[in-house]
C-alpha cells in the first residue's frame, strides 16, 4: 500500500473511532433522562398508585409515573409484581428478549470504540519502531525507479562530452555482458562520480544510462537524505541498497551528492549528527563486510572539493569522470541535438552559432535555442532563421534589448564613437580576436557592446594576446577623448577601466608577464576570476613592492592606451564611417563593418531591420554611463575567452 493509502485509512478509522465515542457517550434521546429507581422504591409507587405505564423484557423494567417522570429498575425474581400491577391499573407492556441482535455482535459494538484505540496504537508504534525511530515512513527510501518508455534519452541524445560517454558506456557494456570483463579478471565498478560545472549534462548522462543499459535505475537527490531527526538519513540509505539488491543488477544515481558527502569533522555535532551518520552508512554500504554486487552507484556533483576523502577512493567511487564545458565542436554537435526538434531556416549554421557562444555549457545552448524558437514564434514564423539565433544568443548573454530606453541624439552618438573605437582597434591590432558585431542597443547593464570572437576556443593567452586585449579595452575611451577632447569625456568607459586593470594586474601578478617584477606569483588572498585566471590583491607583499605593482599595472595600460590611440589617429576618417554607420543600423556584423569602412551600402531585409525610435517608450536616460558598476558581459567588448 502507498503512504497516501496508509495516511488515508488511518484517517478514516480516528473519524469513525470519534463519531463512535460520540454515540457512545451522548445523552439519552428521550426528553428526560430515565430515574434509575431502586425496587423497593418501585413497588412503593406501584402501591401508592403512582405509576402509570411499565415496560417489562426479562428483567429489565421501565415506565412512566404519573408525573410524567420516565425510571428504570431491574426485575428480581418476583410472580406477583404482574397481578399487583394489573390490580392497581397500571399499564403493562411485555417485550421479549432480543432475538434478532447476535450477542456477540452487541458486545462488539460496545468494545469498538476501545478495540479501535488499540489498533490505531498499534499501527502508530509499529511505524515508529521499523526503519530506525521513524514515523510516518521516514526511514524509507525515496529512490525512485526510472521507467521511461516514452521519452527514453539514450547517448545519441548526448553531445559534447565524447571522452565521459566512453568511460560510461564501459559501464553500461559490463551490465550488458559482464563475462566479457569477467574472463580477463576485471570487476565491475562500484561507483562512478560525474564532476562537472552546472549545466554540463551530469543528470542528462545519467538517465542515458538508464537508457542504454536497460536494467533497473534508482534516481535520488542527496538532500533526500538529510532529516532533522538522527538516524533517518541512515535508514533511507540501507533501504536503497536492500532495494538495489533485490533488483540487481542495476544502477543508483544520486544527484548533488555533496548535500550529503562533505567532508566529516566540519560540523558542530562531531562525528554524531545526522549528516556524518547518513555518510557513514553510505560508505559502509559501498565498500563494507557485506558484498554489494551488481549495484552501481552513481553520483552528480559540481563541488568535488567538499567530499570526504573515504568517499573518493578506489573501492567506492572507483572512477571520476569530469564532464567539462563544451569546446566549439562539441558545442556544435549539442546545438545540432537540440535543433532536431526545430524547423530551421536555410541560412542558419550551427557551427557559426557555436564559434560565437564560447564558454556556454549544454543548458545554455539548450536555452539559446528555445529562446530563438520563442522569438520566431512571437513574430509570427514558421522557421527559426539565422537572426533569431543571434538576438537570443545577445539575449541570454547580455540581456534583453532596452528598446524603452530613450537616448538623446548626442549620447547615441558618444555611444556610437565609443563602439566604433573598441572595433576599430580590434580590426587594426595584430593579435585581436576577429571582430564579430558592434550593436549600440543597450542591453542588460550596457549601452552598446562590441563582441570579439576567437576562431577556436582558446585555452591559453600569449603575452601578445593580453597586450592586444588592453589596447581593445581602452579603444572606447580614446575615441571619446578624440571626438570630445579630454575635458568632455564621460563616464562610459567605468566598465572598461576596471576590465584593463584586472588585466594587467594578473600579467603582473599571476602571470609572471613583467620584465621588471620577473616570474613571481605576488601574494595568495584571491579575491576574483578573471579570463581563467585568480586576480590577486598583494595583501602578502611589501608597501615597495606594492608600489613598483601598481606602476606596472598602469604600465601597461598606458602602452595600451597609446597603442589605440596611434591607431584610432592614423584611422580617424574611418572612425567617423563607422559612427555613422552605427548611427544608422545600431548593430553591424563583422563583415557589414567592413563594408561601411570601404564605403558600400549595407543592404538589409525588413525583419533586419532594428525597432524604429518611435515605438520607443518614454524612459529617463542614463546618459553615457553603465547603470551598474559591474561589468556588463564582456565588459563591453563582448564574452572574454574562457579557457576549457
């Protein structure tokens, strides 16, 4: 029986119990309660003329009395209380036993209400005493078994990640043929961790797995283990192995194993609180006295630093299977799995879409196509074209368009200015990510970005590289000082500032890229992340050394500073091309820049086309500033290259 079974005839009998002690204990329904007479006192009012009516069955005797007052006495052995009755007038009304009221029946019903108790006594005990001290079923495991007939996800549905489904589909090859293994000596493994950021694809592998092998699959969250009341975590645990057991071969897949797994001696309850009991009896019934074959565990998490140590070893988890971040082929072949279900225009590429989402992880792609499905849908189309992919891919990574936001025409061309120079200096400077779009839409935190995409990931940066970076960081503020002079600058390059400076500061600092500082790692107090790289604030070093830090730091970005200025002074006319050009479209491909610095018309169809100014809402503009002090995504030159 379901606990929802259990819990609903255990209702049903306490409301039946209440409505029987109710009957039980509530008055007569006469309008007066009987008199209960002694006989001596009834045979006094039978001589006194003062009943009037009797009832006699057996020897039980009720009546009225002349005033109307009901009683009721017992009946000894009496032949002449009849004759006497009849002499003074009185009523007599004769009745039989009841015959037709099996007398076991009537002392049953008497003792319901008490026998109803004892079961509902019973029941609650019993709960309480089976799976260590729970109530209600708290002891039992919330595993549940994964059955999927339709739906089922095997690993065609899984891209991306082909070094994880091959340690994985070893495991499924060992529950399909495991005298294949046998033969040679090999085991089966007891434990498999997937380690992996979020959005990976950990649960998604999990359930191709379940697909793949077709046997039973037990799927359970590590916080389903975790009660308040000490034990229950323990016996949740050693009932998801005795049902593993019972239909091995099969596979358990526990997600987000770090609510339970963490490292033990961290807490304040010592060795004796609920959590390191529940991770106690998972590693003894891992790899205990008790032999566990033909159960293999699986677990998820993205916090592998948090786990216990005896977790980890050979013998429980026996393999660690680490399902990174796509890189840009794989980021294809998922982009292509979650397109199947998508009627696709004829120019869209998935692999330009790929090239141009570095860092994303599965979900994220997954959630650029459906955003693209949604805004084809809201304009009314049948296909999702090329341009619906791009406005999601800018959505999910910067935002919604702020098409409400109002812009004077003096701060959309500052804006247009600023833009055209970080392009600018990305198309002229060597050792630049080639130039993507340029867009003075504001989006998210930012009135304008411009994207520079690598061709492949990269999971390095050269000297060069960074060196190229900063002079595309400070190509925004250098066009402003060209245009405006450097009393009317503003502060729209706040964000672009703060990106430099984290830049420089790790070449200086973790990077070992300063020939005056040499190839040392300055202080261990990480405070952020940056380009794969921890930025650290020197708190470990001397105030000289903190000094000959800091005019390194500015060092270097003075060269970047100088550098794009040379660059935007010997391009001047082109900058001027290029403002316009974005004054005129707000947002330019990489190839259409090109076209407007060689002065050709940009040639666009109508769903191109941006939204027209008057469908613009009335909102107070912010100027030239970012509204947020943190960097927008990119900080204004588009996503900053992630390594793998």
């Amino acid at each position: 029986m379901s606990n929802f079974g259990r819990n609903l005839a255990l209702w049903v009998i306490i409301a039946v119990m209440l409505v029987l002690l109710f009957n039980v204990f509530q008055p007569g329904s006469g309008q007066h309660a009987s008199q209960q007479l002694a006989y001596s006192d009834f045979i006094g009012d039978v001589n006194g003329g003062r009943v009037r009516q009797v009832t006699i069955q057996q020897h039980n005797v009720t009546g009225t009395l002349t005033d109307g007052t009901s009683f009721e006495t017992y009946l000894p052995e009496d032949p002449t209380l009849v004759p006497r009755l009849t002499e003074k007038g009185v009523e007599v009304i004769a009745k039989p036993e009841d015959s037709d009221v099996n007398p076991l029946l009537r002392y049953l019903l008497q003792w319901l209400p008490m026998l109803l108790l004892i079961g509902a006594w019973f029941f609650v005990m019993r709960q309480m005493q089976s799976g260590g001290g729970r109530a209600m079923g708290f002891g039992k495991s919330r595993a549940r078994m994964l059955t999927e007939k339709q739906g089922r996800i095997t690993f065609d549905d899984v891209a991306g990640i082909d070094e994880a489904k091959q340690e994985l589909q070893e495991v499924v090859d060992f529950l399909k043929d495991p005298q294949k293994f046998q033969r040679l000596g090999g085991k089966i493994p007891k434990g498999v961790l997937l380690v992996g950021p979020p959005g990976t694809g950990k649960t998604l592998l999990a359930r191709a797995i379940a697909g793949e092998a077709n046997v039973p699959f037990f799927t359970i969250s590590g916080s389903d283990f975790v009660e308040m009341f000490v034990g229950v975590g323990a016996s949740r645990v050693r009932d998801m192995f005795e049902q593993g057991k019972k239909s091995a071969p099969c596979i358990i897949f526990i997600d987000e194993i770090d609510a339970v797994g963490r490292h033990r001696g961290a807490g304040l309850g010592g060795g004796n609180d609920e959590r390191e009991q529940t991770l106690n009896q998972m590693l003894v019934e891992m790899d205990g006295f008790e032999s566990n074959e033909g159960v293999i565990l699986i677990a998820a998490t993205n916090r592998p630093d948090v786990l216990d140590p005896a977790l980890l070893r050979p013998g429980r988890f026996d393999r660690q299977v680490v399902v990174p971040n796509p890189d840009v082929n794989g980021r294809e072949k998922i982009l292509r799995v979650h397109m199947r279900k998508v009627p696709l225009a004829s120019d869209v590429e998935p692999k330009v879409i790929a090239r141009g989402t570095p860092g994303f992880s599965g979900a994220d792609l997954a959630n650029l196509v459906n955003e693209a499905a949604l805004l084809a849908a809201r304009l009314g189309k049948r296909t999702v074209a090329m341009s619906e992919f791009e406005n999601a891919k800018d959505k999910v990574m910067m935002g919604a368009e702020r098409r409400s936001l109002v812009m004077s025409e003096e701060e959309k061309r500052l804006t247009a200015y600023h833009e055209g120079g970080h392009a600018l200096c990305a198309l002229y400077e060597p050792e630049s990510d080639p130039l993507h779009k340029v867009t003075i839409i504001p989006r998210g935190r930012a009135l304008g970005v411009t994207f520079s995409l690598p061709e492949n990931d990269r999971l390095s940066e050269s000297r060069a590289y960074l060196k190229g970076l900063l002079v595309k960081i400070m190509g925004g503020r250098v066009a402003e000082e060209l245009i405006l002079g450097p009393e009317k600058v503003t502060g729209g390059a706040s964000s672009d500032i703060k990106q430099a400076t984290r830049v420089a500061r790790m070449m200086v600092t973790e990077l070992g890229m300063s020939d005056k500082l040499g190839m040392i790692s300055y202080g261990d107090n990480s405070q952020e992340v940056f380009l794969g790289h921890s930025v650290t604030q020197n708190k470990n070093v001397s105030e000289q050394t903190a000094r000959e830090i800091e005019a390194e730091v500015k060092a270097m970005i003075d060269a970047g500073y100088n550098r794009a200025k040379e660059i935007l002074v010997s391009h001047i006319d082109e900058l001027h091309l290029l403002a316009n050009g974005l004054l005129e479209h707000e947002t330019l491909s990489g190839a259409e820049v090109r076209q407007v610095l060689r002065g050709e018309k940009v040639v666009r169809t109508v769903m191109d086309e941006p939204m027209p100014d008057s469908r613009r809402a009335s909102v107070p503009s912010t100027g030239g500033f970012r509204p947020d002090p943190a960097p927008p995504p990119g900080g204004g030159l588009g996503p900053a290259p992630q390594p793998g």
